[in-house]
C-alpha cells in the first residue's frame, strides 16, 4: 500500500511507496532510501523504470549521511499519467516534490531517459540545486548533427521515436515479455550489451532490482516511456549554455542503449560539466557502481 504525502504532512512511513498529491489530485508516486535525515538528492530513473531502480543505493546512502528521493515521471509505477507538451514543463515535478518535503538546496541525478528532465529541472531550480549529476545520459539527438549512432540507436531514436504506434507496439511488447517472461527478457538484454556491463548484470541484486524496477515502472502502461521517448528525442528547447550548475556526467565508451556522441555533445553544450568517460564499459556500469556516484552527491554539500 502506497503512503500518501501531502504539503502539510511531508514525512509519512513506508519509505518505499509515497505518494505527493498536487493541488489539482495528479498523484506523483516517489520512495526514500538511505538515511531519513540525511543531505538529499533527487534521483530521476531512467526509461522505462521507476522509483525502484534507486534501491540499491539504500546501504551506501546510510553509510554516507545521504537521503535519496528518487520521484516517478507520469504514467510510471504510482504516476498517474499527465501530458506535457515540452520537456521544460517536466522541471515542475520536481520542483513539487522539492516543495513537498521541504527542500531548500539538494543535489541531482539524472540516469539515462532521466537525464534530460534533469536537466530541465535544473533550468527551473538552479539556485536550489548543488551539483547535477548525469549517469549515461540520452542527449540532445535531434540538436545533435551529424553524431555517430549504431543502426539500432538510429531506429529507436529517430525512426521510431516519431511515431506512437511504432514505439508503443515496442514497449507494450515490452511489458507483456517483462510480465509473462522476466527471464526471457533479461536474456535478451545481455544479448546487446558489452561483456563489461554483462559481468555486472549477472549479480543477482542487480537482476532482481532491474526486474522489479522495469515491472513495476510498466504497470500501470506504456504512456510513461512513450511521453519520454517524444520529449527527449524532439527539440529539447532547454538554454543549455546557462546551466551553470555544476555537473557530472560519466558516459561509457561503449554504451549500446543510448549513443555516446550525443552524451559528449551534451557535455560540451554544459558550460560547467567534467566529463568522465568509462573506457569499455556500456550502459550499466552504474549498477556496479553505485558507492561512485553517491561519493560525488556527498562531496557536493562539502
């Protein structure tokens, strides 16, 4: 059962399943993880996925004093669905659940398909935001020219991207084989990735938080990645060159899901950002690696 959070009661318990009901009854479904009373950061999942993705950062948040808020974008998990015409206006639920829990300066990660509402929430919140924190992300490819990208990235992200028949027969059969074949799914993902991410994949705490994470992101539908795909993959229409937060991004080289040139490109866009490049490692290097990127969010409130 899922704890309802409202603005005049921001701490409830059951930390795993909250719930923040805006002024108008669209309910944003987040968790927490990590120490309750801890620095905060923002964790945004990436696509599909849901608020389950972050929990495998809970131990090395304890260890660090960190408290990690990780919120699902509409029609994942416990979102409802909720249209948006342009990717800025995505900042405005994460400004909600800032709000909600009393948040006055936080840090922000943003992980694949979360990096670019990241971004768009650090376009509204700079002045509460310490340091930005992007893991992998899918960059700006319609912005982007003339970028290297594989023969799979260029149908995902630009043949079907465009066309919500194409991309939601690709993620209802998606879900229907997440559903009915976890296994078979799971398989298919360590077909086209690099050995490097494949060592990681094969631990079992990764494969149950990624099973759990992906189920319960496509429960309730498609609308939640089919709304992410249409956003980042058109016009970001975001003034990259004045996000001036401090940031980092780490991209490895041979990421097979989202393409590196257009995490590079980003970057370069970024007028503050160190880019730290994972030389062989793909797209899933993170789930190994967790305690990297949490070192980073507690250095940001030194």
């Amino acid at each position: 059962m899922d704890t309802r959070v409202t603005d005049d009661s921001p701490i409830a318990t059951g930390r795993s399943s909250r719930v923040h009901r805006l002024a108008d009854g669209r309910r944003i479904g987040f968790a927490e993880y990590g120490d309750p009373d801890g620095l905060p950061a923002i964790a945004l999942h990436g696509t599909p996925g849901s608020r389950d993705m972050f929990a495998l950062t809970d131990a090395g948040a304890r260890e660090r004093g960190l408290r990690i808020i990780a919120p699902e974008r509409p029609g994942y998990g416990l979102s409802e669905a909720h249209h948006f015409d342009a990717l800025p206006q995505t900042a405005s639920d994460v400004e909600a659940i800032a709000d909600a829990l009393g948040l006055d300066r936080f840090a922000l990660i943003g992980v694949s398909g979360g990096a670019p509402h990241a971004i768009a929430a650090v376009s509204l919140l700079k002045d509460r935001i310490l340091r930005l924190l992007l893991i992998g992300p899918v960059g700006p490819i319609a912005d982007c020219d003339h970028i290297r990208m594989s023969h799979l990235h260029q149908f995902i992200f630009t043949r079907m991207a465009p066309s919500p028949h194409a991309a939601g027969a690709f993620f209802m059969g998606l879900r229907t084989l997440i559903e009915w074949a976890p296994g078979a799914a799971y398989h298919l993902l360590l077909q086209r990735v690099p050995e490097t991410d494949r060592q990681v994949l094969y631990r079992p705490e990764v494969r149950e938080n990624l099973q759990t994470a992906m189920k319960e992101g496509l429960r309730p539908g498609v609308e939640g990645p089919l709304q992410d795909l249409r956003l980042y993959c058109g016009a970001w229409n975001l003034p990259l060159g004045e996000v001036a937060v401090p940031t980092v991004m780490w991209q490895g080289s041979e990421d097979t899901v989202v393409p590196p040139d257009a995490a590079y490109f980003l970057a370069g866009e970024l007028p503050n950002c160190q880019l730290e490049i994972i030389e062989g490692a793909g797209h899933y290097w993170v789930f190994g690696e967790f305690g990297h990127v949490l070192d980073a969010v507690r250095a940001a409130w030194s």
